[in-house]
C-alpha cells in the first residue's frame, strides 16, 4: 500500500513556500556527437517504436509503476507478454527502470539509464520513486486506463500509481497554474528532430537492443495553489516569463515568438530567473538539451489534514537523459518558481522498443540480448 505522500513533505512544503500504438516506425541521433550516415546505396531499417510519445497526447492518463516479482528471465518475458497483451490497441507506452538491471535477470542495462537524483529542493518519498517497470495508459475518458490498469498482473507488484489529466477550457492545454503547456516544445510531426532528440538510434553506444527505444523521465510535483493564487497576474507573469492568456514571451506578440535575449541582458523584459529563460537560454548549445514534454495535471482529494493535494505530472522524452533533462534541471535551480513547487516522486525509466507484430511483446529484443 502507498504511503501517502503528504505524511513524508506536506508539511516541510507548507512551512517552505508558505501554503496553508505499441507498435510504430519511423531514426537515429547523438549522444554527443552524430553518428556516421551508412554509406550511399545502404538500406536501412525502420527501428520499431512505440510512437505514442509523438501523436497528440489524450485528455487523460494513468501512470503505474510496478516492482517485478518473477523469479526468473522467463517469468519476466511472460510479465512482459501479459502486459502487452493487457494494453492490446491502447493508447499506452511501458518502460523499464534501473532497477529491472541488477542481477536477478541477467539483463544488459541502456548505458545512460540510473535511478533519479534528488535535484535541488526535491523531497523525494521513496514510496513514490522508481520502480521496475512502468506502465501509461491514456485516453479522452478516464474509464479504459483505469480498467486496463484495475488488475493485478501475475509477476508484477503495484508500487504506485497516479491519475492525470489535462485541465478543461481555454485554448490548447494548460497546468493548474492557468499557464499553456508545450510552448516551446519540439515538433513531434518533424521525424528529423524526433530522431535528433528522442530516439535511441544505431549509431548510440547503447546496447542493440535500446535502438528504438528513448529515455523517458517522471517528475510528480505538488504545486502550492493558495501561495500562487495570491499572487497578481503581472508577478506569475514573471515567474514563467510569459503572458498568461496568450503565452507569449514577455515583449514579443505570439506564443512562437522567440524571446531575445540578446536584446535584454540584464533581464528588465524577461528575468534572469524566469522559468522559460533558465529552461532554454536560446543558445546553439541549448539546442541539443531540448526535450520532448507530455505532461498531466493530478488532483487528488482527502489526502490528509492539507485536504485536496494538485500538482503537475512532468512526463519528458530524451536519447540521452543527462544531455537533456539533467542539464536543464541544474539550469532551473533556484529559479522563480521554485518557490511554488514541490518534487516528490517519479523516476528515470527506458522506454522500450516497439513490437514488430503481431505474436511479439514489449521487451522482448532486451530479454533475448545477452
């Protein structure tokens, strides 16, 4: 049974900030420097993906993470089959954490994949952290994740769960803090960029097995909503270094306007510390730390003599997750919205190739590597 979250940080965050397809195709890219194209003539052959991450994200979602419990690689596979077999046609994706890699399976570990690091003002519960494999449905309807996820699955052990969803009215999707969500983020239609930022290519130093696969990261972050909502519109403004209603860079007109940061050095537009300024400093270097972002808002009621416990989901999507969340979370420390949030649980994970038809299962290119 979770803990729940509240009895580990509610009341340190409250005191601190003040608050009362499973299958698919399409790639390669760099962890550091591009790979080597295959000479002219070569054919090449479309990694198997699971392609979910790249379509438009549903209304709702469910993520589930599990410890496995089988005793063996052969226990695992048939996890693993059940699973796949579980999700059929959903709009779902499975990853495998660090901890799948120790001995028990004899398993060959992607390169880059760790447990996550606590980073500067996280309060971590262990109960809410990691996990063997993790599991997301989502949908427009909150019914089918939930009955997918509702049953135990034999060889694996719930660790924990949560709901998200993304907030109704206005336009495109915004978090509970009333801000739009993806502003900035990488096309997901622009296969090129896809291969360049997400996908684990054969040209990696990665085990063969990863190619098609990505590094997926979790964060779950309480959000202190009395503390911010007392705060004038111009002051959140501020914080995130855009317009609430529009999403525009402060000064500039459109939400795709690219903020000029040469043009305000000492930050009298858009602060130093504001979150788009320190997400992405809009240097040739940045470039290559950018990330795919799919997150959810949580609501989640009765928890505790706080009562009603929200926050924001962090689901992003990397080829090399130190290159490209760590970095940008080590740039955010000490930003302006610091003070309005509070990490306490999620997890690094490896999202897993697709399957390659019908009869196969996720996972099954990593249980047949040596």
């Amino acid at each position: 049974m979770n803990r729940r979250p509240e009895a580990v940080s509610r009341r340190a965050f409250l005191s601190a900030v003040g608050a009362a397809g499973l299958t698919g195709a399409a790639g390669c890219g760099d962890h550091g420097t591009d790979p080597a194209p295959p000479p002219a003539g070569t054919p090449v052959a479309a990694p198997a993906r699971q392609t979910e991450i790249v379509r438009p994200a549903p209304a709702t979602t469910l993520l589930v993470a599990y410890d496995v419990e089988a005793v063996d690689r052969a226990g695992l596979a048939s996890a693993l089959r059940a699973v796949t077999a579980r999700l059929g046609d959903a709009a779902a994706t499975v990853a495998v954490g660090a901890s799948l890699f120790d001995r028990r399976y004899g398993l060959t570990a992607p390169r880059l994949l760790t447990p996550m690091p606590a980073f500067r003002a996280d309060l971590l519960d262990p109960d809410w952290c990691h996990g063997d494999l993790l599991v997301q449905v989502s949908a427009d309807d909150p019914e089918p994740p939930a009955m997918l996820l509702g049953r135990p699955v034999p060889g694996l052990r719930e660790r924990w769960r949560i709901e998200g969803f993304h907030p109704p009215g206005g336009s495109g999707v915004r978090n509970l803090f009333g801000f739009r969500e993806g502003a900035g983020n990488p096309d997901p239609t622009d296969q090129e960029l896809m291969d360049r930022l997400v996908w684990v290519g054969p040209g990696d130093d990665e085990p063969t097995w990863c190619v098609g696969g990505s590094y997926q990261v979790v964060r779950l972050i309480r959000l202190a909503m009395p503390t911010w909502e007392a705060e004038p519109v111009a002051d959140q403004e501020r914080v995130f270094g855009r317009a609430k209603i529009g999403g525009a860079p402060l000064g500039r007109h459109h939400e795709a306007d690219e903020p000029d940061y040469a043009a305000d050095p000492d930050g009298r537009l858009i602060s130093l510390d504001a979150h788009i300024r320190r997400a992405n400093p809009r240097t040739p270097e940045s470039e290559r730390h950018r990330i795919l972002r799919r997150g959810y808002s949580y609501r989640r009621t009765g928890r505790g003599a706080g009562g009603e416990d929200v926050g924001q989901i962090f689901v992003c999507f990397q080829r090399d997750v130190e290159r490209g969340f760590a970095t940008i979370q080590r740039r955010l420390a000490g930003e302006a919205l610091e003070r309005y949030t509070l990490p306490f649980g999620g997890g690094y994970y490896f999202l897993l190739p697709g399957g390659t038809g019908e009869g196969d299962y996720l996972g099954r290119t990593m249980i047949e590597s040596a």
